[in-house]
C-alpha cells in the first residue's frame, strides 16, 4: 500500500457509522485522506463510530438513507470525491428473514442508487462496492469460490449480495465499459469478504459481539450452530485488500475493474465452536460457552470459502494476522474499552500494527 497516494485524496464512504465502516474510516483519517461519510446512524449502542470518535477528523459525516437517492446524489455533488467505497448495507442473516422487503431495498436498490449517484459526479475515478462472500451460490462443497463462480443465495441477505454483484456487473459493462473509459473515467470493482471480526462490533446475531455482551452480564455464551465453519479474518484485512485494490483502480483503471475475493487461508476457516472455545481460553476468568442447538432457527450455510489467488497475485495482498493473533487482538481491544482507554488511540495503534507487520514480511 502506497501511504502517499492517500494523502489529500477525497473520499466518499457510504456505511461509514457501521463497524468496517469506522474501521475504514479511521484508517483513511490516519493516512491523510479528506473523509465524506454518508451512512445511517449507528445501528447499536455502545457503537465504535462514537467510542473512537470516528467523526473528529472526516470533512462530513452526513447521517441519511441510501435509499434516497437525491440526497445521496446532492452529498457525492458536493463532495467531489475522487474515490467510492460502497460499504452501507443491511448486513445480517437473521434479519433478512425478519425484514426481506428492507434488506432488498439497502442491497440492491442502495447499490442503484450509488452508481447512479456515480454517474452523475465527474470527479470520481475509482469505485469499490462491497458485497460479501455469500453473494455466491453455495453449494457447499469443499473447494473454494473462485471470482467467476455463479452468482445466488439462500436467504434473503445472501440472494441481496449476488443481486449487488449484478448490479454492479450490468452498470460496469453499461455505464463504466472499458471500451469507453477514457471518456467516463471510472473503473468499477466488487470486493467480497468472509467473516471479519474485530475490537468494536457489537452486531446482533454475531458470533464475537455476543461473547462480549455474554462477558459483560456474567452469563455463557451461547452458540447454536456449533459445527458450521465460516472463514475468520480480523477487519483489516480485506480492508487493507479493499484500500489496495481502489489504489490501483484510480492508477491503472479497467485493469482491475472485476470481482475481487478477500479471504483467510484454509487453516483459519474454523468451526464456530473452536471459536468459542479460544476466545474462551484467551479472555479467561468470566467467559464460557454452551451449546444450545435451535431446531427452529434460520438456515444457515454450513460452509463456504474464498479462493483468493487473484488478489494475492494481481495485488500483492495476502492474510497477516492468524486467527489466534486476531482473537487476542479482540480480547485486548475489549480489555482496554473495559478499562476506559482512549479508543480512538487503541484502534490507531492496532491499524499502526498491522501495517507493520504487512511491512515486515
């Protein structure tokens, strides 16, 4: 990652008040970008965006709706951003079955809206829209996902993420061709990630904010789907994939204009009660878990991995935290919040290390 290119770059950063979002935001802050924010409140309380005072150094944090797509219009007009990154979303599982109608109308229609606010401001050169790695039609086989797998979804949030894919898939070929960049100007990529998990999420449904909230009322935490293995990866790392790939999206333009993967390696895509049982061990006095299966709940895939060759080979990206590494960053980053640190300065130090680390292999 070049930290120069950043420095005074404008950035337009929808979802900025959620967890990726601050994280990202912070990250930018600390490289010297000029941050517009455009993002729902923070949907939790306690919440990272305020704990770390996220909102100190961005030039707007405009609080509004996705949906609306003359305000979003209106706030990217008057940012002039040279640079996109799409991360508003309704991002969990459970609540897709309990509000299809509203995650529909925040993936898909929110994705609409972007691009169409995209076309719209001349200034922007780069985009990245983030989906996830459920945007893939899982059929829970053993080998990993590669980038021009078929598009799907199970449930209502999965089915959103592959219908963003598509989206993006049709503005790019119509709107954002290659055949005609040098008279748009803008170069369009999707990034997908795994399950990333870090110091600051306090999400329902998810599996880290519930063994902190567990923590916090003296009680167990409970899992009920034990043996499903997901791919871990702590937030910075399909953050720092995402910061490489708008890099080289504003430098070298259609090159890089596709479907990007961001995932852990096969070691550290783990069961959900392996989690359980390190967190456990790396927290210590306090913290246990119980198992307690739910005939009734949701489905939920057992299993689904990313194969991630092209960003290690077109990006130079590649994982640097182990799992391990990155629950005991988590425990630590809880540990101090618990302990009334400055948390802004926790997560600097915490971006700080992981870019030396990146720097030293």
């Amino acid at each position: 990652m070049n930290s120069n290119f950043w420095k005074n770059k404008r950035v337009f950063l929808t979802g900025h008040t959620g967890f990726k979002g601050s994280w990202l935001t912070l990250w930018l802050q600390s490289l010297g970008a000029e941050i517009t924010g455009y993002s729902l409140e923070p949907a939790t309380e306690p919440n990272l965006f305020s704990i770390a005072g996220v909102a100190e150094a961005m030039q707007a944090s405009v609080i509004a709706d996705i949906r609306d797509l003359d305000r979003l219009r209106a706030e990217m007009d008057r940012a002039r951003p040279d640079i996109v990154f799409h991360l508003a979303a309704q991002a969990l599982v459970r609540r897709s079955y309990a509000d299809p109608v509203g995650t529909y109308a925040a993936n898909v229609m929110g994705t609409v809206n972007l691009l169409e606010a995209v076309r719209t401001t001349s200034s922007v050169r780069a985009v990245v829209c983030v989906t996830s790695d459920k945007c893939y039609e899982n059929r829970e086989w053993p080998w990993a996902y590669r980038e021009n797998e078929a598009m799907g979804g199970y449930d209502p949030y999965s089915s959103s993420k592959g219908c963003a894919e598509l989206v993006a898939s049709a503005y790019r070929n119509s709107f954002f061709n290659q055949a005609s960049h040098p008279r748009h100007g803008v170069a369009l990529a999707t990034a997908r990630a795994g399950n990333v998990i870090g110091g600051g999420d306090w999400a329902q449904d998810r599996l880290i904010p519930d063994f902190i909230r567990a923590i916090a009322a003296g009680e167990a935490l409970v899992i009920r789907n034990p043996e499903a293995i997901r791919p871990w990866q702590h937030v910075l790392e399909p953050l720092a994939g995402y910061l490489l790939l708008a890099e080289k999206l504003h430098q070298q333009g259609q090159d890089f204009a596709s479907g990007w993967n961001f995932g852990p390696y096969e070691r550290d895509a783990r069961p959900v009660e392996w989690i359980a049982a390190q967190l456990t061990r790396q927290w210590g006095q306090g913290s246990g878990y119980q198992v307690q299966r739910d005939a009734n709940s949701a489905h939920e895939a057992h299993y689904l991995r990313l194969d991630c060759a092209k960003a290690r080979q077109g990006l130079g990206w590649q994982p640097r935290w182990s799992l391990r590494d990155t629950l005991q960053r988590i425990c630590d980053w809880h540990r101090q919040h618990l302990a009334d640190a400055d948390m802004r300065s926790v997560c600097l130090q915490q971006i700080h290390a992981y870019q030396q680390t990146a720097t030293a292999e």
